[in-house]
C-alpha cells in the first residue's frame, strides 16, 4: 500500500470496537527509517508515530480515502 501525506487509514481491532481514523500529517526519518505521524480524526491534539512498514500491514490498517 502506498501512503501519502493526508492519506484517511483505519487501524484495525481485533477486540470487535469500533475501529479508530487516522490522517497521516507527515513524515519523519527516525534512524534512517521512514515513519508517519499520524493524528486521530477526532482528537486533532493527539499523535502518534508509526513506522511505514506497520502501516501496510492489512492487518492492522485499512487505508480509507487519499
């Protein structure tokens, strides 16, 4: 899957609850790896960073629009 700034992707839970939207805000090189910092769709103050790898694992995200 290839993923870009502003991309719409939806992390994917095993437990049956609704599963959380997250926009890609931007990229960052941590150790000479490409991560993405992604910010919840309904709380526009938190982030997270994840590796771009994690994110094209179909288990765990869906990308949803781009």
């Amino acid at each position: 899957m290839k993923v870009y700034i502003n991309d719409v992707l939806e992390k994917l839970t095993e437990n049956g609850s609704e599963p959380k939207k997250y926009i890609i805000k931007k990229l960052k090189t941590v150790n000479h790896n490409i991560h993405a910092v992604l910010v919840d769709l309904e709380d526009d103050k938190s982030e997270m960073l994840v590796a771009i790898s994690v994110l094209q694992d179909k288990s765990r995200f869906r990308l949803i629009k781009n």
